[in-house]
C-alpha cells in the first residue's frame, strides 16, 4: 500500500472514529452536566457516588484493561495468519476472558464494603465523608459494580473489532449508554428531586439508590449489547470454546504479566488519588465529584484525537512489528506524536483559558466554579503529556514489549504518590488542585523517559525532529491562551469581587456554553494562525488529510488544477 492510500486509510478510520467520539463525548457533556445538577457537585451525597462508580473502571483496569488495550491487538493481528484467519483464537480468547470477567464481577460484588473502604481511608472523620456517606457509597458500589462484566466485555469486543480494522461501532456505541445515562438521572430528578435534595447521605432511601446507581449500570449493559450487533462484520464467527490450549493464549498471557504488574501500580496510585481528595470534601472544598467533573473535561482532546487516531495507527504499527518492518513502525509512530501533540496541546489551551465558564456548566453556585476549575488547570498542564505517552506506549506494545512500560510505570507512580502526599501539607481549599497538577508532572516525567527509552530502540532516529516541534507548538500556546483569557474577561467570566454583579459568562449553564465555545474558539484560531505563519508541516500535512475526507466536490483546488 502507498503512504498516501496508507495515510487516507487512518484518516478515514480516524474521522470515524472521532465523529463518533463527538457525538458520545457531547452527551457524556450533558449527561455531566444533568449529573450535577440532580445531584451536585461538592457536597457528601456526590462524593458517595463518585466512589462508588469509579470502582467498576478500577477493577476492570485492575483485572483486564491492560491486557485488552495493550497486548490483544498485536496478537489477534498475527493470529490473521493461522489457517483459520484467527477463528480458534478469537473463539477461545473470548471464552477466556468472558470466563474471568464474570468470576471477578462476582466477587467485586460481594467485597463491596471492602473496596469502598479501601477508597474511603481518606473521608474518615466528622470533617470528609462520615460514616453515612461510607455507607451511602457502599449501596451504590453493590449496583454499580456489576459494571465490571459489561466494561470488560465491551472493551474485549472491541479490540477484536479494531483488529480486524472494524474502528466504528467502538467510537459510537458509547451513545447509547450516555442517552440511557441521562434518561435514568433526569427520570430521577422529577421523581425524587433536584440539588439540593440530595446532598446529605442520609437522605438517600433505599429504592432511589436501586433507581439512580441501577439506571447507570444499565446504560453500560445496553452500549455492550449494542456493540456486540455488529460482531459479524470482523468476519468470524463465535463457538464458546473451553480448551484454552495450542492457539498462542499462553504467549497472550506472559506479554500480559508486566501489564497487569502496571495496572497495579496505577491502581495504587489511584488510591492515593482519591483518598487525598477526600479529604478536602467535608465542605465547599474541590474533592472526587470535582475531580470526576475535571477529568471529564480533560480527557476530551484525547479521546477525540488521540484514541481516534492511536487506534488505527497501533493496528498499522502492530502489522509493522510483526513484518520485522522497524522503519515503517518509527515513521508511523513519530507522525502520530507530531500530529497528535499539535492538536492536544492547542486544546488544552483552548480549555484551560475557558476553564471557569467551562467549570460553571456543571456547577450550580458560583463558589464552586473556580475551585473545580484550578483541579482542571492543574490536569491541563499534562495534556500534551498523557497524549504523548499513550502513543508512546503503543510503540513498545506492538514490540511486544509490556517489561519496560511497567519499569516506567513505577517511577512515575512514586513521583505522583510523593507529590500527591505533599499536597496534604497545602489548605484544603487547594489540596485536590494539587493531586492533579501531581498528575501532570510525574506523566511529564514518564512521557520523557519513555520516549527516550524508545527512541534507542529504533536506533536514535526522528527524536529531534518531534522535539523541535513540541518546542514550537508550546511558544504558540503563549498567545492563544492570552487571547482566550482576555476574551474570558470581556465576556465576565472571572468570579466577581465582593459587591460585584455576576457577569455573563458565570451567569448560568447556557451562558456558560456559550461563552466556553466563544473563548475556545479565538484561543484555538489564534494557535493555529501562529503556526501556520511559522509554516509548521504538520498542519499543511493536517489540512490536506482533512481535505481528503470532503467530498470531491468540496475539496479546496489544487494550483495545477487552477
């Protein structure tokens, strides 16, 4: 295949997946934004809830995140070549994993009271969560955590689809999960009230925990159901198969060891993430609800661009890896984290000068927008980063190689953890920016090591080259955020001085949308204005893909056409 047939089969694959990812991250918006509105932002009954339905994403990363997103694609690709196409394989690995998946779920479900305590350590006290809102969490945790299957299912779904080069139903069925999600909390708010009706833990009855936590975790089953419709287009079919020997699982298996080793160290730390957090959430203090909110928006940028275009290329650079064609995986590996790194960094300075009316869409009081907004900016600064290292890291999975990510893995964890201590020692009030901004620099710290690492790998080659362009791509943030942040201000989206009115942009919810996308948008055209006077090739190189996707009609004519 030529570079540019190569190139515009990504981009068609990317744009796929992206639209898709448009579509469930607007409703994952408003789904976020009902969310607090029904329930709140800082206060004890949102906290609960912010506990508890994260531990069915820590137990599936726990369990099988690594293994599904790092070492199955490489493998099912080169389970292509059996005889069978990958049909034994397939039909063993999904009777495997759908196995394990249901014992693990089973047993999360009984332990509930422990899990939450693990990630409860941190809100002991009259002053945190108290021991209604532990127990609120708990009742929450035993109807979210059958999530853990669905989750786990999805995800093993998935990357045999993308294997098999099926990218859209992965990026799309997400919305069906979301549409459920935001019927079930707005069907909620009618029936048993709005904030601030359920800020105190004890004001949850039993049946409004079984309506809210339940209608959420049928939103995860029915996106699951949803991608399954579409198995047929891999071209397999599917038999349960229990004889898990003499196809390569046992290979699967040891390339998953060290990523499951780096999955627990994460989790770890994820702990320490959470129990610092709580412990600034006894009153108008940022803590986990503000976190989950921060996250959210955060991880737009790289769902949108950087899953949307990883995934295609780590197919690609798999297909590389296997073929012995190390070239081919550098070059596609480093147009990747140029292409990439472009677009997130000038979104998170999009974001980051937008970052208190974009706060303000999901608070319902002014005291919470700023404070919500600082744990944002303190995720922003490791935007470029987290991008960059989840590419990085393809880099080494299609080597087959989870040892050297897991080594890394563990020194970032021990800077986060020492950094996420540390913001202990600083007022409450700041104690929950600090994890993040923790966050940011020990995945700076990993992005750099990795990438060196990596870069002997291929022999030294292409490191310069990124580099100079991360270095351009920076200076150009400098004038798109003043400009973001002066547009903030015209439109009234600081928080206002004692005695001063509220100005537009904090004024309410549809204010605030309208005022991120004004303040988004003139940083992101001033980013990228800057660097096309710079001549930057990686937006040239941005453009023409874009412009390949346009029907022919539309496409902008060439200068020998004219």
């Amino acid at each position: 295949m030529s570079t540019a047939a190569a190139s515009g089969s990504i981009g068609r694959a990317s744009a796929v997946l992206a639209s898709g990812t448009v579509v469930s991250r607007i409703l994952g918006f408003v789904n976020l934004a009902v969310l607090t509105t029904t329930i709140g932002l800082n206060n004890p009954g949102a906290n609960a809830f912010a506990v508890a339905n994260q531990l069915p994403n820590s137990i599936f990363l726990l369990v099988a995140g690594g293994l599904l997103n790092a070492v199955l694609v490489p493998q099912i690709v080169k389970a292509g070549l059996h005889d069978d196409g990958g049909q034994r394989f397939v039909n063993k690995l999904v009777t495997l994993g759908g196995s394990v998946f249901l014992v693990v779920t089973l047993l999360a479900v009984l332990a509930a009271p422990v899990l939450v305590g693990l990630y409860t350590i941190g809100a002991r006290g009259e002053d945190a969560l108290s021991e209604q809102g532990v127990a609120l969490a708990t009742a929450f945790a035993y109807w979210c955590l059958p999530q853990v299957f669905f989750w786990a299912l999805f995800s093993l779904v998935s990357e045999v689809l993308n294997a098999r080069g099926v990218f859209g139903p992965w990026a799309w069925a997400p919305v069906v999960n979301n549409v459920v999600a935001i019927s079930t909390t707005l069907a909620f708010g009618t029936l048993f009230g709005f904030d601030p009706a359920h800020q105190d833990p004890a004001s949850w009855s039993g049946p409004e925990v079984a309506f809210f936590a339940g209608g959420i975790t049928l939103g995860v089953v029915l996106q699951t159901v949803t991608l399954l419709l579409f198995w047929r287009r891999t071209g397999l079919g599917f038999r349960p198969d229990f004889r898990w020997k003499g196809v390569g699982l046992g290979a699967t298996g040891r390339a998953a060891g060290w990523m499951f080793g780096m999955i627990v160290v994460n989790q770890l730390a994820g702990l320490v993430e959470t129990n610092v957090a709580l412990t600034a959430g006894g009153g108008d203090e940022a803590s986990t609800a503000a976190l989950r909110v921060a996250w959210a928006i955060f991880v737009l940028p790289h769902s949108l661009i950087t899953v949307s275009l990883a995934a295609p290329y780590f197919t690609r650079m798999s297909g590389h890896a296997r073929d012995g064609d190390l070239p081919g995986l550098a070059r596609d590996l480093s147009s990747a984290l140029r292409t990439v790194v472009l677009l997130t960094v000038g979104a998170g300075a999009a974001i980051a000068a937008a970052a208190l009316p974009f706060s303000a869409v999901f608070a319902n009081r002014i005291q919470d927008v700023p404070s919500t907004a600082w744990v944002l900016g303190g995720y922003l600064l490791g935007l470029a980063s987290y991008s960059a290292i989840f590419l990085v890291h393809r880099g080494f999975y299609a080597l087959g190689d989870t040892r050297t990510p897991f080594l890394i893995q563990c020194v970032q964890a021990v800077i986060f953890t020492a950094g996420a201590l540390a913001a202990l020692l600083l007022p409450t009030a700041w104690t929950t920016a600090g994890v993040s901004t923790a966050i940011s620099v020990a995945g700076a710290v990993q992005a750099v090591l990795a990438a060196l690492v990596l870069r002997r790998r291929f022999g030294g080659h292409g490191g310069r080259r990124v580099l100079t362009r991360f270095g351009i791509y920076a200076l150009a943030t400098v004038p798109a955020a003043a400009a973001g942040l002066g547009t903030t201000w015209l439109l009234g989206g600081f928080p206002p001085v004692a005695g001063e009115p509220v100005g537009f942009a904090l004024s309410g919810k549809l204010p605030a949308i309208l005022s991120t996308g004004v303040v988004g948008l003139v940083a992101l055209a001033v980013y990228l204005g800057v660097l096309a006077l710079a001549r930057v090739p990686e937006l040239r190189e941005l453009g023409g893909a874009i412009a390949r996707l346009l029907p022919a009609r539309l496409r902008p004519a060439r200068r020998g056409d004219r």
